[in-house]
C-alpha cells in the first residue's frame, strides 16, 4: 500500500470536552499499531494553517475532534466527508471547529488534497477551563476510538492495540506535561 495515512487529534485540551479528540490522537499513539505501517498519528491540538500542509501531503487524513452540533444528542458521535462537515446547517462555536472548515475549504481548491473523514462526539463541557472529560464523554470513549479503527479497516488498515496507557493516564500527561519524563503527545 503507497497510501499515506494521518489520523490527527484535534481540538483544545483546556476546555475540558474540547480536548476529547487530543486525547484520542494520543491514546491511539500509545496504545496502537497498524499493518500496513502507513499511518501517522498528529498533534492537531489548534494547528490552524499548520493543518493545511498535512491535508495536502497524506492521501487519507481521519480528523477526530468535537463537534458542537445542536441537532444532535451530548455524546453522539458522527463520521462526515469534507463536503458533509463543510455543510452551512453545523454552527462552529470553538476556535477549533472554525480553524478545521476553513482548512478544509482552501485545501479544497487546491489541485492536491486529502481524503477527509471527520469523527466528531459532541461534548458536554466545552466551557470550563480544566483537563479532563465528562463522564458522559468517558461513556462513548470505547465507541469513539472504535469509530476510529472502522474508518481505518475502511482503508485496508488492520489496527492491533496493546494497552499501555489508558484514559485516565492520559488525562494526567495532558494535566501534567513533562520534557524531563517525555509526558506530553
């Protein structure tokens, strides 16, 4: 396979829900490997521009993040097309959601861009200043990473998973980075 494969984590690990698809990026990072070995696992945090050279350089990119999407239920988790998440009927409220579409739409004009899949759970708390998750997003973690490894299989990716860290180490590296312990993405 010639494919060239990301699977960026998105989002702000600040604002407690918001940083539920960093989180992802990171476990999956930790914990997984893939056959064939063609896939990269991205900090997305808030790239912005930075993220428009990774949509253009791999030929498959898999987005994980939230999304603020009124229509749908705390914890419900979509899987959209550039074309689907570019749609005017989703309001982005954060920053993040607002740097992702406009990404997507200047990489779409482009002659090279990715194939987009964004996986998206919409949170509970994307206000209060704190590392960490609700208990309603720690309830759809599994089917969330899940989702993640069906869009993979999708593309001919066999994902093995190893557990070495879990959720709530996780948490803590994202509370507590550390260069010295190398603790961070």
């Amino acid at each position: 396979m010639d494919k060239k494969v990301a699977i960026i984590g998105s989002g702000n690990a600040f604002f407690k829900d918001e940083g539920m698809g960093l989180y992802a990026g990171k476990y999956i990072k930790e914990n997984y490997s893939f056959s064939p070995d063609v896939v990269d696992v991205v900090d997305g945090g808030t790239l912005g521009f930075k993220l428009m050279p990774l949509l253009q350089e791999y030929d498959e990119v898999v987005i994980i993040n939230t999304s603020s999407d009124e229509d749908k239920a705390i914890g419900e988790i979509t899987v959209k097309t550039t074309d689907e998440f570019l749609d005017g009927s989703l309001v982005k409220k954060t920053a993040n959601e607002v740097e992702i579409a406009e990404m997507l739409q200047i990489c779409s004009l482009s002659e090279k861009m990715a194939n987009v899949y964004v996986i998206s759970v919409v949170p509970e708390d994307i206000i209060a200043v704190e590392v960490g998750l609700c208990e309603s997003m720690k309830q759809v973690w599994d089917e969330y990473i899940q989702t993640v490894e069906e869009i993979l299989k999708q593309l001919g990716i066999t994902s093995k998973k190893e557990l070495k860290v879990d959720l709530e180490e996780i948490l803590e590296i994202f509370a507590n980075p550390s260069i010295e312990q190398k603790r961070g993405f």
